[in-house]
C-alpha cells in the first residue's frame, strides 16, 4: 500500500510511520529525515503550494497530519495555509492518485483542558489564543 503523509516527524505521525513499517510510506517534511527504509520523503513547507510533480502519481491513502508550527512569525497565515489551502491542495492530489482514502487530522488541543480522554461532545477550550486551535 502507497502512503502519503503529511505531518510525519510531529507526536502522532512519528509514531505512525514506524507503525507502517513495510508499506511504501513517502513522507512529507520540512526537512530530510531518515527514516529507515520503505519511507521517501518528499521537502516541502506546507506554508507553501507543493512542488508540482513531487508527490507520486498514484497513491491508496493519503493521510494529511500537519500542524503550522506554533512559534510562526504569522501564525494566523500560516494556519490557513497549512489547514485550508493545503488540504484542498492533497485532497485534489488525492483524486487525481485515485486514493481510496483521505485522512485529516485536527489536534486534542481545540477541547477545554482537562486529564480525561476527550470525545467529540468535550466543550471547546474557548480562551484559547493559539490561532490552530480557534
């Protein structure tokens, strides 16, 4: 199975890829990584538009974990940038692949802070200042 994802080297998507040891895995990243063997990665800041051709031409998942990072100079731009402009940006890469799936992944962090497992009924940690999490 071919799998692209974004989001790799973060909490959730480092532990991921590591999991899916023997899939064809090709990472998206900031930076080069080794990551071991089955896993290409692909430079790109999700700040801007993909490289045109950088992605493999057929994938069966995409999965789509990235986060701006929280100490951007612009954190509002860059939220957008990575969230929305991003996202349609893999999902159009998802159809045109003929992926049979397309993950996106938020962060825990949208729900008022508390030491339980939260559930998508959780109020929302509306005092937050972190502009990924409003």
């Amino acid at each position: 199975m071919r799998i692209v994802m974004t989001g790799a080297a973060g909490f959730i998507g480092s532990n991921l890829v590591r999991a899916l040891a023997g899939h064809d895995v090709v990472a998206v990243d900031r930076q080069p990584r080794d990551r071991g063997t089955g896993i290409d990665t692909v430079v790109a800041d999700l700040f801007a538009p993909l490289p045109a051709g950088s992605l493999p031409e057929r994938c069966d998942v995409v999965l789509h974990l990235a986060q701006p990072r929280r100490t951007e100079p612009d954190a509002p731009r860059a939220t957008y940038a990575v969230n929305v402009r991003a996202t349609e940006e893999l999902l159009r890469y998802a159809g045109s692949s003929k992926a049979g799936a397309f993950v996106f992944a938020s962060t825990g962090n949208v729900y008022a802070p508390g030491s339980w497992p939260h559930d998508e009924e959780d109020p929302l940690d509306e005092a937050s200042e972190d502009p990924y999490v409003r």
